[in-house]
C-alpha cells in the first residue's frame, strides 16, 4: 500500500474551476468504483489544494490516470496554480475515524 499526498495552490481566479474538476473525478470514480485506490481531497480557505491517494498496488499504480475526469483535471493544472503540484509519500502516524482502517 502506497500513500501520496499531493499539495498545491490555485490561483485565486481559478480555484472554483479546479474544484469543479476535482468533483468531476469524484463523480467518475463513484460511477466506476475502481478497486486498489482511496482518495480525498481538501480545499483549504487559501485556496491550496491537499490530495490524499492511498493505492493496493505494490508499485503504487493507480487507476486515477486511466480515468478522463482525472485527464481533465491533469490538463492545464500547472496554468491554474500559484504553487505547483508537489507530491510527496506520507504515512499515517495517527487515524481517529477520519480514514478508512487498513
């Protein structure tokens, strides 16, 4: 199992517009229901995005790329944001109900 957390800021202009396609991939996965992936996203008062994707895969493969709400809200993310995407790996070190357990 591999954590990423995946943190960025939106410009202000186009915070509302990242957010729509955020939900839009949330959508999609509640229609698809692909297995091996956990994901959340945060919208922060700042308009800073916090993503959080849990993946089964050894490798840390993810059906999220495969998926064309994600495509979508891949293309031009650098364009919308202040503070580019910064992915970094992240473990748990306390969960109270906030998370599913593993």
């Amino acid at each position: 199992m591999k954590r990423t957390l995946i943190r960025y800021k939106a410009k202000a202009d186009a915070a509302d517009k990242n957010a729509e396609l955020v939900a839009a991939v949330f959508a999609e996965l509640k229609a698809a229901k692909p297995d091996g992936v956990r994901y959340l996203t945060l919208r922060l008062e700042d308009d800073s995005f916090v993503h959080l994707v849990e993946t089964a895969a050894d490798d840390g493969s993810s059906p999220l790329p495969k998926l064309a709400a994600f495509q979508a809200f891949q293309s031009g993310i650098r364009e919308r944001c202040v503070e580019p995407p910064m992915p970094r790996g992240a473990i748990i070190v306390g969960n109270y109900r906030m998370l599913g357990e593993p």
